[in-house]
C-alpha cells in the first residue's frame, strides 16, 4: 500500500478543525519533524543502515522491533508496517539485489524506516542523501493529503515545504550523528489524531 493512502492523523486533525489553515498546517508538520515520528524515523533508518553496515542483522532486526512498537496507535502500526512490507517487496521485484539480507525473508514485518535502511544500504547508496529523500518524501506526503483534503492549494503546498527546508537539512545532519539513545518525542496532538481517526465516521485515508 503507497504511502498515499495515508495522512498520519491528518485527516482527523482537518475535520475536527484542529488545523483550520496553512499556518496551522506548517506548525503541526514542524512538531512532527522535531518532536514526533518525523525525527525518529530518521533516527530508525540511519540506526538500521548504519547496522547493516556492520553486518550487525541481529541488531536491525531489535531496531525493527523498537521501531513497530513506537507507534502510538494502530493505525500508526498500520501505516509503518504496511509501507515497510510494501516498499521491500517492490524493491525485490523490480531492483532485486543480491545483497539484500536473508532476514527480509525471516523477518514477517518490517517498519518503513527499516525497511529503507535495509534497502537502500544493499544498493549501495550512501545515508545522508537517503536521509534527505526520506524526510522530503514524507513532509510531502503529508502536503499531498492536505491538499486532497482541500486545506490548501499546490502552489501553498510548495511554499510549505520550501518553508520547511532548512529544518529538514538540520535532521538529516542531527541523525548522521544520531543513536537510538537520541529517541523519543512529544507529539501527544498528533497521537491522539491519529487515534481519533481509527473510529472517524467518513475519510479518504488509512490513517
């Protein structure tokens, strides 16, 4: 499932009016990169490239474990786990590499981040442009659902993440220096959205 089936709570945070403009839109994106899933998936996937890296997959496997059970709600779960799966499947079938671990195999479900890690070390790339594209790929996805949901237009949405640019650089930078020590969050609006939306009447989206 693409990541386009998912708006991270978004979704509830619009229709209960929690976010009523662009402004407010920018400021619950900004908490989410510093403060919630947005930093710690950054800090997931160079913890799980950077244990690919040492051979280490008994570790990856312990960071795909912290990393599933870092979801604050169900959807949550659903949202990592369904993009994790999705993601080495389609990395497998259309990119296979031979360096890809026997542990994708034994391992039932991976996290998104993990699963990039896991992907994108056996293909060669480097962390710090993964990183970027990570967080890029996910601040616009989130835009992406705004804009479905009719909060903002296009051009609003480009002006966001150009807004949002020089704090996305600073997390790729903060989660090359990064360990699983650096964990943790406080984005109890966001989780309980994402928790609302579990039982919200009419949506678009997974989660």
């Amino acid at each position: 499932m693409g990541s386009f089936a998912y708006s991270h709570g978004l979704e509830w945070a619009i229709a209960s009016g929690a976010i009523e403009n662009d402004q407010d839109l920018h400021d619950w994106i900004q908490t989410l990169l510093t403060h919630g899933a947005g930093r710690n998936d950054l800090v997931l996937l160079a913890a799980g490239w950077q244990a690919m890296q040492k051979g280490n997959e008994s570790l990856v496997e312990d960071i795909n474990q912290l990393s599933i059970a870092l979801s604050a709600s169900r959807e949550r779960h659903l949202e990592t786990v369904s993009q994790g799966n999705a993601f080495i499947k389609a990395i497998q079938d259309a990119w296979p590499s031979p360096n890809l671990p026997q542990l994708v195999d034994r391992i039932q479900d991976l996290s998104y981040p993990v699963s990039v890690a896991i992907a994108t070390y056996a293909h060669g790339l480097t962390l710090k442009p993964v990183l970027a594209h990570f967080v890029m790929a996910y601040v616009s996805n989130l835009l992406s659902a705004a804009t479905r949901l009719s909060l903002i237009g296009q051009t609003q949405g480009q002006k966001l993440l150009n807004a949002l640019m020089p704090l996305m650089q600073n997390l790729v930078e903060e989660a090359l220096e990064s360990s699983l020590e650096d964990l943790g969050g406080f984005s109890l609006c966001a989780d309980i959205a994402s928790m609302q939306h579990e039982t919200q009447y009419s949506r678009l989206f997974r989660s």
